[in-house]
C-alpha cells in the first residue's frame, strides 16, 4: 500500500495519443501510396521507402546527438517521410530523396526543438530545398503506366496552352498524368481526408476552406471547367488534406484555423494565376505557416463571462 | 404541472468532453457500513476558520454530540456521526494538503444517539441560517463552502440553482440521493424558497437520469409551491456541473470573471445539501454521514454506501469487498476533478462523495510527450480558454499575458488534460498560472 501515486486531476484521460494520431495520418495516407505504386510503378515503393527511413534514421540520431530522448516511436517522423516522398517525381535519384528527409528531419524539426516546436511543415521545407537546388530531376515528370520521360503535368500545360492538351477529367480523378507520386490521385486523397475527418483527427475548416478559396477564385478567373482542372491538380488536394493541416504549423482555434486556409488559397491563387510558377501549394502554406502564431493571436477566443472592452466601458 | 411543462428549454454551450459515465452503481441502492472500529473526524471540513475541538480525551460522545465549533463567521460546526470515546486529537493533512486537528473516537458500536438534538423551528429567514449553520452543512458538492454563508449573500436573488448535474464519471452519489430521498430534496428546496422569499428553483439535472427528473416533478407535482419549481435537462457532457455553466444553464446568466453566483442573482446548491437541510429540519440531526459512491478498477464489489463522516477509506473499501487488483491511485471524489491520497488511511470529510480505487491500468493510461498543438484542449475548454498557449505563457513567466488569457476564469474541470493526446499536466499548468496572476 506504499506505492500509490499522487498527482493532480485529472486521473482519467482521452484514449487517443501523439502517436495513436499519427497512426491515423499514416493510414489515411496509405490509399495515395497504393495509388502511387499502380500508376507510377515500384520505384515509387523504393523512393517512399528510402524517403520514410531516411526520415526515421535522421531523427534517431539526432535525438542521440543533441542528447534527447528518442522520439522516434511517435511516428511523426514517418509522416514527414512519406509527405515528403509524395511529393517527389518517381525518378528522382535516391540520395537526393534522402538529402530532402534529412534536411526536413534534421534542419526543419530537431534543431528548433522537435516535434512540436518546427514553424515551418518540415516536408514541404525538404521539397523546396530538393525544388531549389535540383531543379531539373524536381520537374522531370514521368507519364503514368509508362516510362516515358517528359510529360507536363496538367499546370504547366494549362499555363503554356490553356485547356487545349488537358487529359480527362477520369484521368484527373484517377490521377493518370504526369505529376508527384502522391499528389496525383484525388479519389485516394480524398478516401484518407475522409477518413482523417471521420476519426477527427482533422477538422474539416482547413481543407474546405483552402479548396473552397481557390475554387471561388478560380471560377471567376476561368470558368467551371477551369476551376475543376485547378483544383485537382498540382498537390492542392495533397497540400490542404495533409499538410496545411499540420497541428504544429497551423492556428489552434476555429476562427484563426479559417483565416489561414483563406489566406493559403488566396497566395496559392495568385503565384499560379500572376506567378512564374505553375504550382503554388507549398509556397502558400509555408508562408502561412510563418504567419500562424500572428493570427493565433489576432483570432483568440474570448474567455466565458469576458466582456468586450467597449461595454465593460459603457458599463462603467 | 405536466413534466413537460416543467422542462425548461435547452441552453447550447461550448466546449466540455464526452467522458464515459461508468455509472456502474446507479441502480445500487444505497447499504449502511457497519460502525468502523475507530473514526477520525477533521476540524476544518469547510473553506474558512478550522473548529477548535470542545471535547478531550476521554469524553463520551454519541451520535450528534458537538466535537468542534468555531466563533468566526466563515465556519461550520462539526459532529460525531458515531457514539464511542474519543482516544485522542492529532494532527491530520487533508487532501488539500493542509494540517489540521481531528478527534479520534474508538466506538462502541451502540450508536447511542445524543438526547440533547432538537428538532429546529422556522419562522424567519434568520431562523433558516441558523438551522443551517448548526446542521453543520457545507457545500456537498465538493467545494465545503459553509452553507449558511452562502445562502444569505448581500445581493438580491431571484433564482435557487439545485446542482444535480452529476458529471463527473462513476459518482452516483447524488443520484441515489434524488431516488431515495426525492421528498426531502423538494422539501428543502421548499425550505429555502420560502424563507429566503427566491421566486424560482432550477434544478439542472444530465439527460442521463430520467427516472431522477420523473420523480422530482412527481413530488413536486403534489407541493403547494409547484408553479415555482423548474427542471433543466442537459445533455450529459461533462462539465455541465461546473457552477458557472450550471447557473448559464439555468439562466442564461454568464458570471463575469472572478464573480460569484450571487453577482448575476443565483444561488447553486448541490442536490444533496437542499435534502440535508430537509432532513436536519425534520429530524434534529446534523450532518454526520454521508452516501458515498466506492467504485474504480481496483474494487470488488462497487457501491453506494452511508458512512459516519470520519470514517477511514481502508473501512469504507474494506466494506465494498477490498481490492481485487493492487491499487495504484486512490482519488477522493471524481477522476475528472478529485484529489489522489497518498494512503487509504485518510477519513471521510463531510464533503465527500466518492471514494474510487483505480488499477495500474487506469492509473497510467499514458507517457507525457511534447504539445504537438493539436488544439484539441482550446475546443474542449468550457471556458474558451487556450490552454496550450497558457503553458507557452507560463513557461516564460508572462503575468502580463497570462492575465489576458483569462486564466482566473479557470474552473479546474480537467477537460484540457483529459482530451490531451501528449498527456500535458494542463491542469497543473493553470493553477500555477492562477497563482502566479493572483
């Protein structure tokens, strides 16, 4: 009877763990996965293999260098491997995949203070770095069921001939034509969004509100056929599903939670309608991410019972 | 009155968490523990003044006698629920960890009641006070705010809110209360509506017991204040018992930070109070047991059970048939908001409604990690706090915003630390904060 433990309330707690809710990530991410591997053959499984234990790797030891616990066992690092893998060209030379995880592990999440403490989403730092300083094998797309270098990717070929060499709109869904791995594939993105939402893992807000933006935007900019070809291509389903919805990086309440997906559609809009580049997704949530803990604040809830200042003055 | 009449519409609040209610013992009715050898009954039950014993060592006490009584105005009487010789007074630390005197009594079994107990007349308000002081009845529902206090604050009151709300898991405590003494509890509501002239009483009860809410307006049906008498079902989510939603609920009132019930116009009684106050005016006899709810992983037969205030938890366990795993945490009142004991040696407190034995199991559903800011403790706060920003705050020792983030408004419920997925200490994190901006 001298081993009871004493410590404050509350003694029972909620089921779900850090690393119960990556497991859920990870799930909702295995029908991309699938999906990549049918449409882009098996050197898509090695890249996501080698990106997942360059990522697992990276963390252990830096955890041993920096002299802090493991914290690989709660799977964090797994997604960031695999968010990061879906978001390569399956042609990609493996080292570079590697340098990418590294980069995300090491640079983006360990040195700012681990999980929790990264302001940036590491996997899409590791894609820009990887987008930055290898340019070309970064845009060298592959069509799917082939190996057939150099096919656009459905932007780039809207933004140098407008809707003449688009593929179908079966093929958008099913995700045959040229793009990453894992961002091509709607019908599987959307199984694991659903899924994420069902477990509520997510909140819907981001996603919808992100993708609700750009199509609202796009619509008046090119139409219905436009703005369906818009939003499902070019990594906006794979960015607002998976990575704008990064606990760490985005805002904590309903209301910031909306101002900042608003604000990724709005910059992802605008650098493919006025920018040099066809695909905006990563550049919007990391500049939105930058800016999460200013809009945290701006958007904070008022406590129960608070009264506004203008009446607590009226009052007086 | 129909029952539907009597039931006020529902009110939407933020926040609170779906708790499993594990409410094994509803249907138990409550059984009488044989009289515990020995009882250590605590001189400070209440918030206020500790009592100064008035007996000695060697007395003769019997059931009702005064063992302790203060001369300050913030305190309550306390009595012997068990006739014996008091062997000595200690020193005790309570669950709150202060030290305080008890008196010790080794019983004799015979329960001899006291010949000295009075049944009390009402004719005045001061009458009702003073029947409630000497009653010995404080806040039941675990806070032991002297109940004479607070039913004469100096603000006018138009609403007596009865907190029947229940929310925390395994307590039925209050339950078998409503079903077993349901006259009682509209009596003593009676008591107070008319003394203290309040037009309404609400009684705000979870949707989760509808034989209590059937009951209480059967009763109420047949009194001659019917008309006055409410009921507000909520949805069971916890914490629809926390003062400042109970009287939201009930009134559509929002108690501004750092003010009382009594600011907005209502009174929060817990359920179990009212029925004391009925039952002292009826009987003469002052609050000396109390119906506790023994339940958790760790006990064999889980129950409700009267014990004598001052009786030993390792009794009252040893009564529901002991431990049939080792137990790692023993928490005086509800997981959610109750306090672990460092033994099973401490005894019952007046305000005490439940004794719950958990197993390493429960005890230890998971390690601390790093807040990954999932958010999930700012949608769970029923106060629309922000904890994980707090515990940023606090980590650097900001008052200035710690005081903007409306820390003092905290209640404690836990919701933030239960729903945490890094098992963050969140509920820790808040009354440091609350210290610190105090």
């Amino acid at each position: 009877m001298n081993k009871l433990v004493v410590s404050s309330s509350p003694h029972i707690c909620a089921k779900d763990s850090v690393r119960s809710i990556m497991l859920d990530v990870i799930i909702a991410l295995v029908p991309a996965g699938i999906a990549a591997v049918w449409l882009f053959g098996f050197r898509s499984l090695w890249l996501i293999f080698t990106c997942v234990s360059a990522a697992v790797l990276a963390e252990f030891i830096s955890c041993k260098i920096l002299k802090k616990e493991n914290t690989t066992g709660d799977l964090s690092a797994v997604v960031t491997g695999l968010l990061l893998a879906y978001n390569l060209p399956v042609t990609l030379p493996l080292w570079m995949a590697v340098l990418g995880s590294v980069v995300a592990i090491v640079v983006v999440k360990q040195l700012f203070g681990g999980i929790g403490q990264n302001f940036v989403n590491p996997a899409l730092i590791g894609r820009i770095f990887l987008m930055t300083s290898f340019a070309t094998p970064m845009t060298t797309w592959t069509a799917p069921f082939t190996d057939a270098v150099s096919s656009a990717t459905p932007l780039a070929s809207m933004a140098a001939d407008g809707m003449a060499n688009v593929p179908s709109l079966v093929d958008m869904l099913i995700g045959n034509h040229g793009g990453c791995m894992g961002e091509t594939c709607v019908i599987a993105l959307v199984i694991g969004g659903i899924y994420l939402m069902a477990r509520r893992v997510i909140s819907p807000a981001i996603p919808l509100c992100y993708i609700g933006t750009v199509a609202v935007v796009m619509l008046f900019a090119g139409g219905g056929e436009y703005m369906l070809y818009q939003i499902l291509s070019g990594g906006l389903l794979l960015g607002a599903i998976f990575m704008a919805t990064d606990y760490t990086t985005s805002p904590v309440n309903l209301k910031g939670k909306i101002v900042y997906a608003v604000g990724c559609g709005l910059i992802t809009v605008f650098i493919r309608l006025f920018g040099n580049m066809a695909e905006g997704v990563s550049y919007s949530i990391v500049i939105m991410n930058i800016l999460t803990p200013h809009i945290e604040n701006l958007t904070a809830s008022k406590p129960f019972g608070f009264q506004r200042r203008k009446k607590q003055e009226a009052a007086k | 009155m129909a029952l539907r009449n009597r039931i006020l519409p529902n009110v939407k609040t933020k926040g609170g968490v779906k708790v499993d209610h594990r409410k094994n013992t509803a249907d138990y009715e409550t059984e009488t523990m044989p009289v515990p050898k020995q009882v250590a009954v605590a001189m400070s039950q209440h918030i206020g003044a500790p009592c100064v014993p008035c007996v000695k060592k060697g007395d003769t006490v019997c059931v009702g006698t005064l063992l302790g009584d203060s001369d300050q105005p913030v305190s309550s009487p306390v009595y012997s629920g068990v006739s014996g010789v008091v062997s000595s007074i200690t020193d005790i630390m309570l669950a709150t960890g202060v030290m305080t005197k008890a008196v010790v009594i080794d019983t004799d079994g015979q329960q001899t009641v006291c010949d000295q107990l009075e049944r009390p007349v009402l004719e005045t308000k001061q009458d009702l006070l003073d029947a409630v002081r000497r009653c010995g009845l404080v806040g039941l529902g675990g806070a032991g705010f002297p109940a004479h206090i607070k039913l004469n604050p100096a603000q006018p009151i138009d609403t007596l809110v009865i907190n029947a709300a229940e929310c925390e898991p395994y307590i039925t405590a209050d339950y078998r209360e409503m079903i077993e003494c349901a006259k009682d509890v509209i009596d003593g509501i009676y008591f107070i509506l008319k003394y203290l002239d309040i037009p309404k009483a609400v009684i705000v009860v979870e949707d989760n017991k509808p034989k209590a809410i059937e009951l209480l307006s059967q009763i109420a049906n047949d009194h001659n204040f019917s008309d006055r008498f409410f009921i507000m079902r909520v949805s069971s989510q916890y914490p629809k018992g926390a003062e400042k939603l109970t009287v939201y609920l009930a009134t559509g009132r929002k108690i501004p930070a750092g003010k009382l019930p009594a600011d907005v116009g209502c009174i929060v009684m817990n359920v179990s109070s009212v029925s004391t106050i009925a039952k002292y005016v009826k009987t003469g006899m002052p609050l000396v047991q109390k119906r506790l709810t023994v339940d958790g992983s760790a006990i064999v037969s889980p129950k409700n059970v009267f014990v004598p205030v001052g009786t030993y938890i390792k009794d009252v366990i040893a009564f529901a048939g002991g431990y049939k795993k080792e137990p790692k945490k023993i928490i005086m009142g509800g997981p959610m908001m109750g306090y672990a004991m460092p033994d099973d040696e401490h005894p019952i407190m007046k305000y005490s409604n439940a004794i719950l034995a958990l197993d390493e199991k429960e005890a230890y559903p998971k390690e601390m990690s790093a807040c990954i800011r999932c958010g999930r403790c700012v949608q769970a706060c029923p106060m629309r706090l922000m904890p994980t920003k707090v515990e940023a705050h606090l980590k650097v020792g900001d008052k200035e915003r710690l005081q903007k983030d409306g820390v003092l408004n905290c209640m404690e419920c836990g919701c933030c630390a239960y729903v945490c997925p890094a098992c963050r200490p969140l509920v820790q994190v808040m009354r440091r904060s609350k210290a610190i901006v105090k």
